[in-house]
C-alpha cells in the first residue's frame, strides 16, 4: 500500500476537526432571548424525536437487510463476505453525518437570528459556517469510512499480488449499498415530513387565515420548521455522502480495470487517485469557506457573489493541486486525467450557474413566473412546469459534452481505450464532487437561513431583522437548487461508472463460476482479457435486443412510478396536515388573537407518523427491481434497466429540482412587495405553485439520483442471481 493512502484519512481528522470548531464557534455566538431559545429548544426536541424514530425504522431494515446479505455472501457464496459488515457501517455513518449537521442546525437557528438582528454579514456567517459544519462533516466521515475499509481489505484480504487492487476495489464498490438506501430512506422520510407540514401551514395559514408566514398562531409551524431540519439538513446531508462516496468508489473500480496489467504500482495509484482528489477538494474547502462574507444591505446579487467567491478560490486551489497531483503520482497521461478532473469541476459549475440562474428572483425566468401569478394560480403552475422542462437543457448538454470530454482525454483521444475512457468519466464525477465539502455548507446554509426566519418572526423581532432574514432564505433557496443540481449531475456520471462496474461483476461472477472462456461464436476469448465489448457481445446486449427494450422502458417507468408514490404520498400526510390545522383554528378558541396556544406536538405527529410508513414501499421498488428484472430478463434487461432509469431520472430530477427551485422564490419575490405583494391575489396563487413545487424540489426530485446509484448497486450485489438463474 502507497504511503500517500494516509493522506486520505489524514485529511478526513483535519475536515472533522474544523467542523467541531465550527461548533463551537456556532455555539458561542448569542442565541438571543429566552423566547428565541424555547423556540429553537421546540424544533430541536422535534426533529431529534423524529430522527430517531426514522433511525429505529431504518435499523429494522438494515438489520434483516445485512442478514440477508449475510446469506447471499456465506451461504449461497453469491457475493463477497465482507459486504454484509459494509452495508452496516456505511448506512452508519451516512445516518450519523446527518444527524450531526441537523443538531447543527437546530442550535444555529436562534443564533442566526440574533446576529441579523446586528448586521446581515453577522447573520450570513453564522448561518454559512454553521452549514459548513455539515460539509466537513459529510467528507469527513466518507473519507474516513473509506480510508478503514481500504485499508482492511489490503491487509486481510489474502490474493495474489496481481489482482488486489481489482480485488478489491470490486468489493468495495457494493459498499455503496448501505449508503445508498440511508440516503434514500433520509431523503424520502425527511421529504414526506418536511413538505406534508409546510404545505398544510401555507394553504390553510397563509391562503385560508392570510397570517404571515412562520406565524405562532399557525398549528404547523413548529412542523414546518422541523421539516427543514430533517429534510432539508439531515436528509440532504444523507443524500450528498452518498453522492460522493459513490463516486469515489465507481472512479477507484475502474482505475483497477484501466490499468491492470500496466504494474502493480501504477494501478494502486490509478485506485488511489479519487479518493486523494477528493481529499485535495476538502483541504481547500476550507480556505473557501474562510472567504465568504458579505456587506450590509446587501442584495441577491451581492450575496450570490460573496458564496460563489468562496467556492471559486476553492475551485482555482483545487485545479493547481490536481495537476501536481496527477504529475506526482507520474501517470503515463497524467495531463489527460487532470483534464478529466478539471472536466467534471466545470461541468458541476456549469450546472449549479443554470439551476442558480433558473431559481434566483435575480433573473429573468423566475421573475417572469412570478409575473404570472397576476392571473392566478393555474398560469404560475403552467409557467414554472414550462420553465422546469427548458431549464433541463443545459444540465444534460453539459454532462453530455463534459462526457465526451473527460472520456476523450483520459483514453488521449483514442476512443478504443474504453477501460480509460471510463476511468476518466469517473474521475470527472469525482471532480465535480471534489470541493463538497464547501458546496454542501452553501445548501446546509439555506435552511439554516428559513428557521432563523421562523424564529424572528415567532419572537416578535423588528420587521428590519425579518427582511434580513428572508434575504438569507432566499439566497438559501437558490443555493439549494445549486447544491441539488451538483448531486443529480454527479449521478449521472457516476452511474455511468456504475454500469461499467457491473460489467466486471458479471466477469467475476463468470470466473467464480469455473468459466475460463466466453464464446463469441467467431471466437473464443478468454475471461480475463475479455474487453467490455467481448461482454457486450457475450449477453447480446444491443439495441435490437428485445430484453434490453423491455429494461429500457422498465427503467423508464420507474422513475416515474417513484415520483408518483413519493407526491402521493406527499399529498397524503399534507390532507391529513391540512385537516388538523383547520380543526385546531376551529375547536382551540382563541388561537387567531393569541389568548390560546396551538397543539404543536399533534402536528409533528402527523408527520412523523407518515413519513416513517410512506418511506418503506418506495425504497422496496428500488432494492426488488433490479433483482426482479434479473431473474426474468438477465443481463441485457438489468443493463437496460439502469439505462433507462439514468437517462429519464436525471432528466425527470432536474426539471423537477428546477420548477420547485422557481416557485418557492417567484413566491418571495412577491413577498419583497412585487405585484402587489403579501396578501394579494397574486401572493396566493404563488403560495399555491410553491406548495405543488414543495415535493417537487424537496422530496420526488432529489430522490431520483440516488434512486439511480442504488439500482446500480443492487444490480452488482444481485449479479450473480441474474448470470446463474435468470428464466429468459
């Protein structure tokens, strides 16, 4: 093992260390008055109740899951034996990066408030480094997961010198399950609860009641705020370790597929590369979240600057220290992989600029779908799909020309290097998810911004710190939208990745098998020099091929199916929502003039009750799936599965991300007193496109990208189910 590895966790203790200075930094901040406090103590008692509540659920799952792995590994020998104690450690550390940046959040929320109410640059840093306490955490704790995994398996598991690092790295790539399914089950659950008690504090507090928003008198809010934390923080934080665990796995597979057989040397360090860039992103993410800062009276576009600054001077350290990097570790074309790295960095921007462009009340798009609230609601929902559809564009062209690019410099142009084209491809995922750590503290700042907004407006604090607040909601909103856009477009690439990975499941499967050989009918060649073309050839996997079809539009409806349930079941804890806050302002006499205090707990209930039981059917239609699809359709079906799913899923998120992104802030910028602002007709047909927005961008959407990785992972764990017993 190269002594560079240690590195890798060195910099994941550096990350976890000034994410508890953070902390501490957050916590010796002023958190304002004993109403302030109670109100934050209300959210934060909420939103651990619920964690753990998720957290039981989910260990249930977990548990049978990692028995059942355990059987597949040690009984049926259909996998490897490490997998089962993986699974568990990855859905471990997934579930505890979110818990951290959650309890975070909840104590920043007073804080923030207290420190707008002295300047806004005061209220951005707080909010931004406390959000950056979950960034590092995130990398972290992924780093270092990695970094014991890696390690353990280098020194136990016994093989021939020559195949290790292909040894393992094929391992570690189902390591990605335990993750993965945390991250869906964070997302879906946290979602659910988020959305079901904010669309039902909107419709019937803001529409039904006209009181403002975040108001005390309204049942949900306390709901609501909850939400932001278990959603929108945890389930986030969830989602993106999952986003970049992944990609480091994927990118490490390939460098072992890539160069094996070019000496042990060059191939360890190929398998080293990502996880030492992704490392090299965390060290200068930090230099980058010690630049963010802003003047007062700042507008949108002052505080789009201040965050893009930071994430910039990260971005230009990163590009430099690759380069060594790659020229250090002396790769044959390290030029072209540096490129491929630097391919994924301008890719990921170029994406996170359309979603800040497409969301932002700054610009045009979003502007315009607020000015379609004059006529009513149906025209701000026609509007804001329309915009969803076209802002789909330049994300997918992106990926499309950063794919090409990073296979084109990896294989130095030589597009029948299909094993280096690939590992370029992963690299560049890898790339794009470098600098997360600083990404991430500018999504985790957001709902940071939204509670300290609830919490003024429940003290009673002047209407100066509430515009300050809602100033820093509503770049949260954007950055939001941004931190989404880098996480489906990630998946795309790291899918891709993915798909290669399970090639090479299908090859060791074969060999565990007894087969030394693959009939190709002209030829024969042997399996381990097999190219993924040979394979390609071997499972008839073409176009013409009516079970690759058949997967196709499976993979297809699936994204589609999992959107479905997940608004469904949105719109069902939100009726259930709804219901109770019209019945707690008609039975509780005396909440409107504040002589009587709503039921808070009732409402947190709602949610808690139906995200813990709406989160389990769609997780079991990601993880039975590809298994299903296996057994009756073989290889070329599970391959068009995965094809199918990544090319409508990512499509399907990003309009989804980018719709809900643009109603939520063609709502704020009314409120800013545009078209005729609070209170107006216009102000209720945008409340009503922000609540269809709400799953869209915060429940359905976001899921999809992991839905994606998962699928693919469950197809390399099941892969051989699908080589010895599938039926066609």
């Amino acid at each position: 093992m190269l002594a560079i590895f240690w590195a890798a966790p060195f910099v994941a203790c550096i990350a976890l260390w000034f994410a508890w200075t953070f902390y501490r930094g957050m916590m010796a901040e002023d958190a304002g008055s004993d109403r302030m406090q109670t109100i934050a103590r209300h959210v934060r008692k909420g939103a651990i109740a619920y964690l753990l509540q998720q957290y039981r659920v989910v260990g249930v799952v977990f548990l049978l899951a990692a028995a059942l792995l355990a059987l597949l590994s040690f009984g049926l020998d259909l996998q490897n034996r490490w997998l089962p104690f993986a699974f568990l450690t990855g859905g471990f550390f997934s579930g505890l990066a979110g818990f951290f940046g959650m309890q975070t959040a909840t104590q920043a929320s007073s804080r923030t408030a207290q420190a707008a109410a002295k300047s806004l640059n005061r209220g951005l840093r707080v909010a931004f480094r406390s959000g950056a306490v979950m960034g590092l955490t995130v990398v972290g704790l992924a780093l270092l997961d990695y970094s014991f995994w890696f390690y353990i398996l280098n020194r136990f598991l016994h093989v021939p010198e020559e195949l290790k690092m292909t040894a393992i790295t094929g391992i570690m790539v189902t390591f990605g399950m335990g993750v993965s399914l945390q991250a869906l089950f964070a997302r879906v659950g946290g979602g659910i609860f988020t959305k079901a008690a904010d669309v039902g504090a909107d419709l019937v507090g803001k529409v039904e009641k006209g009181i403002p928003e975040d108001d005390p008198r309204n049942p949900a809010t306390i709901a609501d705020n909850v939400g932001d934390n278990v959603g929108d923080v945890a389930g986030m934080g969830a989602d993106l370790y999952e986003s970049f665990y992944s990609s480091i796995l994927a990118a490490a597979a390939l460098g072992a597929v890539a160069f094996n057989g070019m000496g042990t040397a060059l191939q360890a360090r190929a398998v080293l590369l990502p996880v030492l860039i992704g490392a090299c992103g965390t060290l200068f993410s930090i230099f980058g979240i010690y630049t963010v800062r802003t003047e007062e009276n700042a507008n949108m576009g002052v505080l789009l600057r201040a965050l893009g600054r930071g994430i910039n001077w990260c971005n230009i350290f990163v590009v430099a220290a690759i380069f060594c990097l790659c020229r250090w570790l002396n790769f044959p074309n390290y030029l072209g992989l540096w490129g491929a790295v630097v391919v994924g960095l301008i890719t990921g921007s170029v994406i996170g600029k359309s979603s800040e462009y497409y969301t932002s009340q700054a610009y045009r798009p979003t502007q315009n779908v607020a000015r379609q609230c004059a006529t009513g609601a149906a025209t701000v929902i026609i509007a804001g799909m329309g915009l969803g559809m076209v802002s789909a564009a330049v994300p997918v062209l992106s990926v499309v020309i950063g794919t090409i690019c990073a296979y084109a410099l990896a294989s130095g142009f030589d597009f029948s290097q299909v094993n280096a084209g690939l590992y370029g491809i992963g690299i560049s995922a890898v790339g794009m998810l470098s600098t997360l750590a600083i990404t991430l503290a500018t999504d985790a700042y957001g709902p940071i911004a939204d509670n300290a907004g609830g919490n003024a407006e429940m003290s009673g604090l002047g209407g100066g710190v509430r515009e300050r607040t809602d100033t820093l909601d509503s770049l949260g909103n954007t950055t939001a939208a941004t931190g989404k856009g880098f996480a489906i477009g990630s998946a795309a690439l790291t899918a891709l990745a993915l798909l290669a990975s399970y090639v090479e499941g299908v090859r060791m499967c074969l060999m565990r098998s007894g087969l030394t050989a693959i009939d190709l009918g002209t030829r024969a060649v042997e399996l381990s020099s097999a190219t993924l073309q040979d394979f390609m050839t071997y499972f008839e996997v073409h176009i013409l091929n009516p079970k690759l079809i058949l997967g196709l539009f499976l993979g297809s409806m699936l994204s589609f199916v999992f959107c479905g349930l997940t608004m469904n079941a949105v719109g069902r804890a939100a009726t259930k929502m709804v219901n109770e806050v019209r019945r707690q302002f008609r039975e509780i006499k005396g909440i409107l003039d504040g002589s009587a205090e709503p039921d808070y707990g009732e409402c947190v209930r709602i949610s808690t009750s139906a995200a813990q039981w709406e989160m389990i059917f769609p997780a079991l239609v990601a993880l039975c799936a590809p298994i299903l699809v296996g057994l009756f359709l073989g290889v070329p079906g599970v391959m068009g599965l995965l094809a199918g799913s990544l090319s409508t899923g990512f499509i399907l998120a990003i309009f989804m991300a980018n719709s809900g992104g643009c109603w939520d802030n063609a709502k704020k910028f009314i409120e800013e007193g545009q078209h005729g602002g609070k209170g107006s007709s216009a102000h209720h047909a945008a409340i009503i496109g922000d609540t269809v927005g709400d799953p869209f961008k915060d429940t359905s959407g976001p899921s999809l990208n992991i839905l994606i990785k998962l699928m693919t992972i469950v197809s390399i764990v099941a892969v051989g189910i699908t080589v010895k017993y599938h039926i066609i």
